[in-house]
C-alpha cells in the first residue's frame, strides 16, 4: 500500500465525510489492500453506520487488525494531493494492464481493428474517470446566462453550425455542439444526396470545416456527387460520357469553389468503431467543426459474436459520446425499416435498435414517393426545440435537393 493509500484511507475511516468528497473509486487504488478496505468504508456507509476501527473490523475479516490500526496514525494534511496522486497511479497502472492485453492480443488470431477497438475502449473508460465530476448550479449558471444572452442580442441568428436550408435552421438554430443527430430513410430516397448538400452548404457559405465519413461510397464518387451539387450540371449525363461545353464550365467552377474549402473526407469500408472514433478525434484536432457519419449500420462493431441490433445500439450511443467528447455535432445516417414503404418513417421504423431514439437529440426522415420531385423532410424528434414537417425537391440531374416554394407564396 502506496504512503498516499495510508493517508488518504486513515483521515477518511477518522471522518467519513472524506469518501464522497475525495471523490475516489475502489479501482483507483493499486494495492488489493487499499481496494479492499474502501471498498469496506463504502459498505459501512451505505448501510447507516459510521465506518470506524470497529464496524471495518466486523466487515473486513481477511484485514489484519493491526494495519486497520496503523492506517488512522497517519497525517490527514493535503488530502486533496493524496488522492490525485492515487487516480494518477490508478492510471499508470490501467494503463500498464492495456500494455500486457495488447502483447496478448498480439499472439491471438484477432485483427488489429479488433485490438485496437479494445485499446479505444479502455482508453476511454480510463478519460471519462477522470473527466468525471459534479459542478453545483451556481458554478454553471454563469456560462448558461451568457448563451441565453448572446441568442438574445442575436435573435433569429443561427447559434450552431448552419445546414443552409432556411426552414430547418430556424426550427433548430443549426446542428448544435455536443449533440447527436440522425437523418433517416429508406433505401434511395436521398440521404447521401441531403448529406453532401448540407456538407456542400456548410463548407462554402458558411466556411465551415467539415468531416465526412463514407463507409459505402468512395471519395471519388463522393467528389463527383460535391462537384454536381456546386457547380449545378447534370451528373447523370456526365458519367455517361455525354458531357456538354456548358457543363465543363459549371465542373470548372463547382471545382474551384471547392477546392479552398476545408471538407475531410474518410471512404474506408465497413470502418470499425475504434478507427472511426480516433479519425474523429484527428479531424478536430485538424478545426472539423461537424462530423457526418454515412452511415450508422456499416460501422463494424469489434464484438462480431454480439446480436446485431446490441451491435448498432453500442455504436449510436458511441457516437452520441463522441460528440459530446469532441463538443461538435455528429450527424449519423440511418436506414429504415422497408416495411416503411409507402408512408412517412416513424420513430418505430428506425433498423435495428432502439438504442438510436434514445440516444439521438434530434431525428428526422426524409420521404418521397420514388418517381417524385417533392419531399418531405420531418423532424420527428428534437429534445431542445420543435418538431415538424418542411419541403424539400429533390432534382435528381443533380442528385441535390432545393427548398420547395409554394407556387402560391411565388412572386
């Protein structure tokens, strides 16, 4: 048992009050002693009574007397240093157990995706440990206040990064830092193609930077679908190989607009959790302001033998953490259920777990009848602001959509 166990066990079995306010865990300490005895205190605790020499002796019947003894002779000075010094050992020594289960990962037959989802994973327990903490309201209510007034001198401004279609903006003032979003339809209906305009949008009116993960489409086709969606020529006729002199023009400027903008784009295949999680992390730390994610169910999860809809339903609330890890929105595209056919989706209809309405802050379906321009757009669900539905029309030359305008309200 480290001198900073002896400290910090000894003040707190001679006042109590030091278990919650060191704010320590049982496996923040290395030695089984140290786990062992507060674990005990806890217990003692829990139950009404005072954990003193004489209800731990009761309850810790493999620990020497004498050490329990020995323990409250020591200082209780500095106990705020004590117990950062045991969180910090605690994770040298999680740290140093990764390093013997990665060495035993190397001789299994598992892949390195695999191994590395594991790392990723303890690595993240081991951050939000120490992340974690309370804050009283009055040491919050400061930021909260300036939020509310800087919307205040600003009504109607978009607080979060735009999606450069009106409607939506105004009902949601932007995808908003922290939170997890997800756009949902059926197979074809468009959500790649709202995806990139939104991306497209974001990056060029708003100089954005924006990240963008692909795990169906590769960048090329990516970069094709960005350049029709700028540059307003028609895609289809184009790969064709019946390109116009018009149209050459309007891929020169869709290229020149873009290629100042600051859009990362990932196209791995099937990327794993762990991989997406660390490629995220990179493209903040390279000023991505959102991240879209195309989309939730080809991400592999590193657990192949759990049921499918455990798989997605880990993965949703994986990214719900990201974004408030990275205090950016994510945007997760989502299949529904084909049954859906025929109907607007509902919240019922999303493929394979419930796990994404829980997790999700905001969740919208997209819905067209497949020979049709006109679209709906609806927000079934958003946890800070309205739901409803907008218009939208899909022009399919372009693979984009554009705000619908009532011909009435036309001028």
């Amino acid at each position: 048992m480290t001198e900073h166990e002896r400290i910090v066990i000894g003040s707190t079995i001679r006042d109590n009050r030091y278990f919650d306010e060191l704010r320590l865990g049982m496996n923040d300490f290395s030695s089984k002693e140290a786990r062992t005895i507060w674990r005990g205190i806890g217990e003692v605790i829990n139950n009404g009574l005072t954990a003193d020499l004489v209800t731990l002796y009761d309850s810790l019947p493999d620990i020497e007397p004498g050490l329990l003894a020995s323990l409250t002779n020591s200082s209780n000075g500095n106990l705020e240093h004590h117990a950062e010094k045991i969180r910090e050992c605690g994770r040298l020594d999680k740290l140093y157990h990764i390093q013997l289960a990665i060495g035993d990962a190397l001789q299994s037959k598992k892949t390195s995706s695999e191994i590395l989802d594991v790392i990723d994973k303890q690595l993240s327990e081991i951050s939000e440990q120490r992340m974690s903490e309370s804050t009283w309201i009055r040491d919050c209510i400061m930021a909260a206040l300036d939020d509310l007034e800087k919307r205040a001198q600003n009504p109607g401004r978009i607080i979060g990064v735009p999606s450069g279609y009106a409607d939506f903006d105004s009902m949601t003032s932007g995808f908003q830092p922290g939170e997890f979003y997800v756009l949902a339809a059926r197979p074809g209906i468009g959500k790649t193609a709202l995806a990139l305009c939104m991306t497209a949008r974001q990056a060029i009116q708003y100089e954005k930077s924006v990240g963008f993960f692909s795990c169906e489409m590769s960048k090329n086709m990516i970069v094709q679908r960005l350049l029709a969606i700028t540059g307003n020529f028609n895609l289809q006729k184009v790969r064709r190989g019946y390109p116009t002199k018009t149209a050459y023009h309007k891929m020169t400027d869709g290229a020149g607009q873009l290629y100042v903008k600051r859009i990362l784009i990932n196209d791995t295949p099937g990327i794993s959790l762990a991989d997406l999680r660390m490629e995220a992390r990179m493209m903040r730390r390279r000023g991505i302001e959102i991240i879209w994610v195309d989309y939730l169910t080809l991400i592999k999860h590193g657990d192949r033998g759990m049921p499918k809809h455990e798989q997605v339903g880990e993965i949703s609330k994986a990214l719900k953490n990201l974004a408030r890890e990275l205090n950016i929105p994510v945007v997760a595209l989502s299949q529904v259920r084909r049954n859906a056919e025929g109907s607007m989706p509902s919240l019922a209809d999303l493929r394979q777990s419930g796990e994404i309405e829980e997790d999700a802050d905001l969740i919208m379906f997209l819905d067209r009848e497949r020979k049709e321009k006109a679209t709906t757009l609806n927000i079934a669900k958003n946890r800070n602001g309205p739901t409803g539905e907008l218009n939208l029309v899909f022009l399919p030359e372009q693979a984009k959509f554009e705000e619908r305008v009532d011909k009435e309200h036309e001028t």
